[in-house]
C-alpha cells in the first residue's frame, strides 16, 4: 500500500473518531447541564427559593459559546472527511501519477 493511501485511511479513520468524540463531548456537557449545574439542579439540591439564585448562574454566553462552537466544529469535520474521501477516490480514478511517468 502506497504511503500515501495509508496516511489518508489514517486521516478518515481519525476525522471518524473526532467527529464521534466531538458529539459525545457536546452531549456530555448537555447532561452535565441539565443534572448538576442548571438553575433547577442547584435550587433543588440547595432547596432554594425559586428567586435566590444570582442572574449569572445561569452562564448563558458560555453555554452559546459551547453550542455555536459545536455546530462550527460539526461543520469543519464533516466537510473534512468528505474533502478526504473525495480527494482519495479522485486519486484512484486513473489520474496520472507524476512521479511514475517521470520515470518512464
């Protein structure tokens, strides 16, 4: 196998892995929110009054820092892999090797 061949099934093999760790990420943050650090959780577990909380608890810039970064990050990886892919099965259709027909 052509080293090259190797290091691109290597790159979507890693994209793949990426991209399945991003998502799990994004989810585990979700339910990190949900379970322990959202209004509700910290009213419940402290059994506080609806309206003791601060304002800032709630980190809102920070979780739509974290949403928008996922949805740009989902992005860039999707069409990564299918610019990986596109360009290994480009180089598979017969385009002439440069280094081969040098050789000739």
């Amino acid at each position: 196998m052509r080293k090259g061949k190797l290091l691109t099934r290597i790159t979507v093999v890693l994209g793949v892995l990426s991209l399945v760790c991003l998502v799990g990420y994004y989810l585990a943050l979700h339910d990190i929110f949900q379970d322990y650090v959202s209004p509700k959780a910290l009213q419940e577990q402290a059994k506080l009054a609806p309206d003791t909380l601060p304002s800032w608890i709630t980190c809102s810039l920070e979780w739509r820092v974290v949403g928008i970064g996922f949805w740009l990050m989902l992005a860039f990886h999707i069409v990564f892999l299918a610019s990986v892919v596109w360009h290994a099965k480009r180089g598979n259709e017969g385009i002439p090797n440069q280094a081969h027909e040098m050789e000739s």
